[in-house]
C-alpha cells in the first residue's frame, strides 16, 4: 500500500501553525482611499471551478477575495496529493517559529525525489509564492493549476513534458500575521499576511547572506532539484497603471547574457500572447523613475543577489520575478497568474533544449572582469516605448500642506523613457581562488549553503596572496535586515600567508564562480563584508601608554630621517592634528613594530 503523498524530509513531526491573534481595530472601506477601479471581466474566469465543485480551492469558494490561512491551504493540498497520483508534498524545512514550509511535487513520472526527477530528462519548474506573505497571490493560482494539472484533467497534458515544483507559503510565519489592514495600498484579499518573516526579516533580501531559515531553504531546492527555471510571485507596491501582470529579470549586461536571450526571444512573446488572449494586460516590471510623473520615464532594473532575481542571474540559473498590480482586483491577479504558470510551463517543455544550451553557455562564462553592480548611463539616449497608465493629477494637501498625486481611472498611453541600468559601475578582477581562513567558519558555511564547491586544506599550507585592508570606513546609521551593513574604501596588499588546517580555497573556475565572487570581492554591494559578516576586523584590540610611546616615538625618530621628515609634514599639513597629542603618539604608534598589522585586514585571500 503506498504511503501517504506527504512526507517531511528529514525529519518526523508535524508543526501546527496556529494563527496570529492580533487587537481588533476600526474597519475601513479600501474603496474609500484606493484609486478608482478599473472594470475587467477576462475570459481566464473559465479556469474558475464552479460552486460545489469536489476540488474547488478555498478562495474559489470565496469567489476569489478571499485566501485560506495555512492549515486550510495545507490540509486542501493533502487532500488533493492523497487523490492524484501525480503529486507529493514534501517539507523543504521549517521557518523561526517551527511551522513547515511545503513544497508539491507534480510529475507524471512519477519520481519524487531529486535523483529521480532529474534521471527523466524533463525540464523543472519551480515557482514559489508567499516570499512576501501579504502577496499571496501565487498561492492561490498554484492551488486552482495543480488541481487542474491533476484530478481535473483540464491541463494534465502540460506534465507530459515537464515537471513543476510549487512552494505556496515560503514566508510561513508572515502568512500567519493574518490581518485586513496589512497591505493598505493593495485591493484584495479581504485578509492576508505580513510582508516580513516572525523575525522582520525581508526574505527577498536575503539570498546573498541566508540568514533566514526560510532562504536556505528555497536555496537548497535550487541546490538538490536542479530546476530549469525559477520563479517569484510578487504583487506590487507603488503607482497605478493599466498593467495586471508584469515580470522581468537581468539583462544581457549583467551575468547571464545567454539566459536574457531566451527569456526575449522564446519565453515572452509567448506569455504576452497568452496572457492577451486570456483578456490580461501584460507588461514590464513598473519602476518609475519619479513616481509622481510619468514622463521622467521606467527604470529597467538590474538586480543584485540579496534579490530572487539577481541572484538566479548570478547563478546562471534561468530567474523571472513577477509582479501582479496591487490596484487590481484579487480575482484578476490570481487568474493571471495562473495562466502565466500554465503558459510558462508549456513553454519550458516545447522549448527545454534551447533553454539549457543558453544555461549551458552562460555556466561555461568565466569572465576576467565580474560586475557587481550597476547603474543608467547619462552618455546614451534612452529607448522610448509605449507604457500603458492611468491619468493623473497632482492636487493640494491640507493633511501635508503638499502636493500628492491623484489617479482618475481614466486609461492613457504615454510615451516615456525606459531607463536601462545595465552599465557597470561596480566590478572585479576574477581571481583564480579566494582564500579563507578556519578562523572564520561561518563564512565557510554560508559558501557551502550556497553550494559553492571549495577545497579544504590538510595541512596548514603557506599561499601568496592579494588581501584588502580597510582604507575608511562607514557603518549604516540604522540596522537594515537585521544587519549593520558596511560602505568602504580599500587598498591592497600582498602578503604571504599561513592558512591553517581547516581553511578552504574557493575556486572561481567553477558555474558558482560569479557567485563567489560578487560574496567574497568586498567591493560588491552584497558581500559578506558590505553585509558586516567581518566588523571584527575594524576594531584596534591592542593599544599603548603614553610613558611607552613617548621614548618610543623618540628612538624611532632618531633612527630614521625619512620618518622625521614624514612626521614634521603631518605637522605642517593639518593644524588639528599638530594640536590633539593623542593623534601624534597615535601616528608614531601606527609605525612602529608593535602596531596590530592585521588591523582593518580582511582576512580573506585572492590567489
């Protein structure tokens, strides 16, 4: 008899995620302060399952403004994985506060595990939703396309040539911080989640450093399942426009040119098409460049790896972020992010070949210079393109005594600028290794979440390498995901090193190199150093008396003309200086023998 088609991996026990109890409070009418609605009547509203249909979803059953809490959605899916063979929920880990963070298996193999999907040949899907929980439209989409995939029958050719992995509550604890008033600015569902996770941190900012127990979790799936294709279902925050779905991801300049290739030429003229045909508005990622004007024109976005996107596109592994129109009603959203899932997965299987050659291609990349970050060229004229809005006029504030922009419901097409940031502003020299000392065992770790293969040395072994000392330094005002990040300068040195047993070498000759290099290069906005992982080394441990230094400053300027000289120019150079005493033993203590020459050193070597 064949077990149950829900299992934990890895462990036994079940976590209940009970709900979060919060005060009551006045109710609000969202149509008293959202912009105006625009009416939509889409011919996707034939994938709706009919009342008192056996497999109709939780929000179905609401008429789609409604999303069932944690328990109802998992004990729905177990009900359908016990009914189709086709499927199987398995735990990927759990979240802060223990509730499990599921993931459904859909293969017509069937082959439910990692090995034995891959052994098929057919490319993986994997899409996730709920990263931010308040968003939760891809939960309900994924809910209505595995039934359909499955007992329905309506789309179970799309598992004949590929497989789909669905994550429908990543950020389980946030799903459970259950409110009307937590997403304010988004029409619908009548009660969701919270943005953040039950330790506030924001999990699509945490893919570079993975503290969360929830990103190493999604991380290890792209690590054991290997999927072809990646995506994060979002809803947005900002302006109001004709849009209801929208997505991107990289482009060609950054680190995965091949990838960007296929997603223009294979994959969105087919989502565009789909979607159309299915009465949606489909278009670009909306970040305008000045929210209250339009016409300053849309930032083509380039993201780094603390982001879903940036960092598939570091890992070469094909990434698309979608981003559904908070001002659209629920029942939109989720109808067209259900036919953009159902489109990309017959894509991903009539087009597997092309896109793993891309993926292939982009692996083999070992590029001398690695960007890190990105910025809009101001010495190329930007494209101009056709962007669907929504009028607006600015109208006076007595609340702010400013001016605040007011949308009408009225459609209008405008021309603007897309603003492309795609021109490299921060980057490195591609070592042919990083070095890491034993001493610092929790970067070794991350790397290893990540999946970056390395070497660890038996015995100690002495190296040359290039390390960066800290020129100056700036530490964030405030905290920023649960971190105090780090902006600096830096000079570099060479230095010949004892790395004792224990110490891993990191090749950058590896499909994960680019990733290493945007972690470990301290230039990168994103790495571990940029994220404080080494404010140890900033401080100065060791110190000495004035009745020390005093005699020691004088030898030392006995001994050396070229350090008098050095000295008297310090002098001449800066008055502060010449009057604080302190600073002056400070300078002579800074040169001379006893100084700590690892001060401000980080400790990790380029080969």
């Amino acid at each position: 008899m064949r077990a149950p088609r829900w299992v934990i991996a890895g462990f036994m026990g079940l976590a209940v995620c009970g709900p979060m109890h919060v005060g009551a409070a006045p109710r609000f009418d969202p149509s008293a302060i959202l912009p105006p609605e625009i009416p939509w009547d889409g011919r996707s509203k034939e994938f709706i399952a009919p009342p008192g249909d056996l497999w109709v979803t939780p929000s179905e059953a609401s008429g789609l403004t409604q999303t069932p809490r944690y328990d109802e959605t998992i004990a729905w899916l177990r009900r359908l994985c016990d009914a189709a063979p086709e499927l199987e929920m398995i735990s990927i880990g759990r979240t802060s506060e223990g509730c499990d963070i599921w993931m459904v298996v859909a293969t017509r193999a069937p082959a439910f595990t990692p090995t034995a999907l891959r052994a098929t040949g057919l490319p993986i899907l994997l899409a996730q939703a709920g990263i931010h929980a308040g968003e939760i439209d891809g939960k309900d989409a994924g809910l209505m396309l595995l039934r359909d995939l499955t007992v329905s029958g309506r789309r179970r050719d799309l598992l004949e040539h590929a497989h789909f992995l669905f994550v429908p509550m990543l950020n389980a604890d946030g799903h459970e911080r259950f409110s009307p008033f937590a997403r304010v600015n988004q029409r619908g569902p009548s009660e969701c989640g919270w943005r953040t996770t039950a330790r506030n941190l924001n999990l699509n900012r945490d893919y570079a450093k993975l503290d969360a127990p929830e990103t190493r979790a999604i991380v290890q799936v792209l690590n054991t399942w290997q999927p072809d294709f990646y995506i994060d279902l979002h809803v947005t925050d900002g302006s109001d426009y004709q849009y209801d779905i929208t997505w991107g991801y990289n482009g060609a300049k950054s680190h995965s040119p091949a990838i960007t290739a296929w997603f223009e030429k294979t994959l969105d003229p087919k989502l565009m098409a789909d979607l159309r045909d299915h009465g949606h508005i489909p278009g670009p990622l909306v970040f305008l460049a000045e929210p209250t004007d339009p016409s300053k024109g849309n930032l083509v976005w380039t993201a780094g790896p603390r982001f879903s996107n940036g960092y598939g596109d570091v890992r070469h592994l094909p990434t698309m972020l979608v981003e559904n129109h908070s001002l659209k009603p629920y029942r939109q959203r989720v109808l067209g992010t259900y036919v953009l899932l159902a489109s990309t997965l017959r894509t991903l299987g009539e087009s597997a070949s092309s896109l793993r050659a891309a993926v292939t291609s982009d692996r083999a990349r070992r590029p001398h210079i690695v960007p890190l970050e990105w910025r809009v060229s101001k010495h190329r004229v930007p494209e101009v393109k056709e962007f669907l809005g929504i009028e607006s006029r600015l109208a006076s504030s007595a609340i702010s005594g400013g001016r605040y922009l007011q949308y009408t419901g009225k459609p209008v097409a405008l021309r603007i600028p897309f603003l492309a940031s795609d021109e490299d502003s921060v980057t490195a020299e591609r070592p042919r290794a990083y070095w890491i000392p034993a001493a610092w065992s929790e970067i070794i770790s991350r790397l290893e979440l990540h999946g970056i293969a390395m070497e660890r040395i038996t015995p100690a072994r002495e190296v040359e390498v290039e390390l960066d000392r800290v020129a100056s330094y700036e530490l964030a005002r405030e905290p920023f995901e649960g971190r105090v990040p780090v902006k600096a300068t830096f000079k570099s040195e060479r230095h010949r090193r004892t790395f004792p047993a224990g110490s891993v070498r990191v090749p950058t000759d590896q499909p994960l190199g680019d990733l290493a290099v945007a972690l470990l290069d301290p230039r990168s906005p994103d790495s571990f150093f940029a994220w404080g992982f080494f404010l140890e080394v900033l401080q100065a441990t060791e110190y000495v008396e004035s009745y020390v230094i005093e005699p020691l400053a004088d030898q030392m300027s006995a001994e050396s003309f070229d350090l008098r000289a050095e000295f008297r120019k310090a002098l001449h150079a800066d008055s502060t200086f010449a009057r604080n005493a302190a600073a002056r033993q400070k300078w002579f203590y800074e040169r001379s023998p006893y100084f700590d020459a690892e001060w401000r050193l980080i400790p990790v070597g380029r080969e």
